[in-house]
C-alpha cells in the first residue's frame, strides 16, 4: 500500500510523512476516525513507507525486498493484530484476512464478520495476543529496521489484553511502532489511550470520493457524484452501494411488487413474493432491506418538492412521482423501523422465510395509513 494509493486525507499522510522526515515518529499512534474514512489504508501505506529501505520524500520506492514482501503481507518485521472469534489467535485466521486485504484495505467490521463467519458472535481481541507480539518483538528485527505493529479496532480488546499491553506500548523495543487504528476511541481503557499520540481523521472530501469511484471503480460521473454525496464521506458505504447498484433493476422490481401487492392486500401474492427473497443468500437479502429502506426515505422526501435532497434514477423518480403520497408523516417512521427490524433479524440468522412474510403483513397495514 502507498500513499499515493490512498483515497483523499492529503493532510494526514503530509503529517505522517513529516514525522519520518523530522525523525521523530512516536512509537504509538491512534489513528481515529469513522468508519470508510481510509484510516486502516494510511495505517498501511504509513506501515510500508516505515519499512521502506530506499523511500521518497512521499512515498516508499515500491521496488525494494521491503515493498516487495509488504505488497503480499508477508514482511518478517510487520504484525497485525485484530478481533477474532472463539479464542482463535490472528495467525490461524491470517489467511483469511490477507484475502481480505487483497481485495481491498477499506473494510468494515462486518466484512471481517462476513469473513469469519461469525454469525452472531462477538469478536475480541484475546491476552493471547499479548503474548505472541511480546515475544516476536523480543527478536532482532529480521531486515535490520523497524519493526511496525498495526492494531486494528483496539477498542475491541479485552481487560486482560489492555492491561497487559499497557507496557510495551509505554516502553516498546527499540525501533518498534505501534499504530492503533480505531472507530471508537471512547471505548479504549484510558490508560492505553494516554499511551498513545492521537490524529484524527475526518471523513473523505466528497471531491476525492468522487474522484475515486470514476478511476478505480469505473463509475461515470453521474453515478459517482450521487454516491459520493449519498455515503457522505465512507467508502466502505460507496463500495457496498455499488455492490447494491449492480442489484439495483432487481431490488427495484421487488420493492415495487411489495409496495403495490400490500396496497390491494394480495396475501396469496405476497407469501409467493417472501419464498421469492428467502431463496437469495443473506447478503443479498440485507442489501435490499438497505435499499428498501433508501426508497422509503427518498419517497418521503419526495413529498416535499425538494430535488436537491432527493438521489433517485429514472426508474425511481418515476415510480415516485404516483408512489410517494403513500409515504407520509403518519407511517413513515413505522415502515422504516419495520423494514429495520427485518434486517437485524436477517443478520440474527433469523428464519428469512417468516421474516419477509410477517415484513409483507405489516407492510398492508401501515401503506394505507
């Protein structure tokens, strides 16, 4: 990962940079910020810049053994450390989260869940952690360098991890930094916190987001400046939007099949739509829920002549332009919480079948309120 790779937060990689260059880089760093904002992509370009052996004054070289080993996540001197499930330690479930930085470093808890398969369960990071990075880090580093440790979601550590990592991040072995990067910083124990050199980091300018979806992702520039206003600075959010986009024809037609066999309360109809989207995946299932909810909002919105607010193709705007009546001030609220019901469930693993049904009942009641 490089900087330059980076989408947008020009003024934190500078920082970071100038850091290097003025040879004074603390050797624990919390990098803040909400989800999609890029925080874990600079942890990891700040990460290969350290371990560089031939960098630039912007970037590392992208040619020497360093760069080399870190492009594959296999550097001898650079560890993660990361949430896991029933005690599993990170190194057996490395694989799985190479592959998941592979395919990108803008990623949210979820997707590691996904990754997972953690169904319900909660992910920690473990004390054993605490243990293997104490003892990796005791060894003389393997290229002569740094040795860089990234902690992702440090929030997510148990009492035991915190308390017993509170000394090496107060004291670590020479040439080894720290970079802690975290969603919610309230919920570190303090005395790690006060162990740390905090930077903030804002949510992604709406420019670069735009900019990013039409190169990397080859959206045209219509689509790119609706999703970059829609996500409001997240990325993970756009990446998960195009995803719902591509199933966008699909989610449309089934949402107005609901809508309209809920108005004429066609039970019979409505039961042979809910086997319909039981048969998708859960994945699947939840991004229409995502998108359900959308157009809930955006036909409400409708209502009140403003097309500023509204972000809605063709195809939706005319469906609105009958629909949104039908969405007001007195089942708004209740559509939606309905809708956001069915997709906790769904997450719960939830029988989806029973879910979609019971969703197309209340749907009849509240359309025509």
């Amino acid at each position: 990962m490089k900087f330059s790779e980076v989408i947008g937060q020009k003024e934190t990689c500078r920082h970071l940079l100038m850091q290097v260059k003025e040879e004074r880089v603390p050797h624990a760093q919390l990098l803040c910020g909400p989800e999609g904002c890029g925080k874990f992509a600079i942890a990891l370009a700040y990460a290969t810049y350290l371990l560089c052996e031939n960098p630039t004054s912007d970037d590392c070289c992208e040619k020497c053994a360093s760069c080399t080993k870190m492009k594959i996540l296999e550097h001898p001197d650079f560890y993660f450390i990361y949430p896991t499930i029933k005690k599993l330690t990170c190194d057996s479930l490395f694989k799985k989260w190479k592959a998941m930085l592979s395919d990108s470093p803008y990623f949210s808890l979820d997707t590691w869940l996904s990754v997972m398969e953690a169904s319900n369960q909660q992910p920690v990071i473990y004390q054993q952690e605490s243990d293997i990075i104490q003892q990796r880090l005791l060894l003389r580093s393997s290229e002569g360098g740094r040795k860089v440790v990234i902690i992702w979601l440090p929030e997510r550590m148990n009492s035991t991890m915190a308390n017993k990592m509170l000394k090496i991040l107060e004291e670590p072995p020479s040439g080894t930094v720290f970079l802690l990067v975290s969603e919610e910083p309230e919920q570190i124990l303090q005395t790690v916190l006060s162990r740390t050199q905090r930077i903030d980091i804002p949510p992604i300018e709406q420019n670069d987001m735009k900019r990013a979806l039409c190169e990397l992702n080859s959206l045209n520039e219509e689509d790119a400046t609706r999703i970059a206003r829609l996500t409001k600075g997240n990325y993970v959010e756009a990446l998960n939007t195009i995803r719902i986009n591509q199933d966008a024809k699909l989610f449309f037609d089934e949402f107005v099949l609901l809508m309209r066999m809920a108005y004429v309360r066609n039970v019979k109809e409505l039961l042979e739509w809910s086997e319909q989207i039981a048969s998708w995946g859960r994945e699947k299932q939840k991004n229409f829920l995502d998108y359900a909810q959308r157009m809930v909002r955006e036909n409400f919105i409708y209502n009140f002549r403003r097309p500023e607010l509204n972000y809605m193709n063709s195809d939706e705007s005319n469906f609105a332009l009958r629909f949104s009546k039908f969405i007001n001030e007195r089942n708004v609220i209740s559509i939606a919480e309905e809708l956001g019901y069915a997709q906790r469930d769904i997450t719960q693993n939830a029988n989806a079948r029973l879910v979609f049904f019971d969703l197309a009942l209340k749907t009849i009641m509240l359309i025509r309120l």
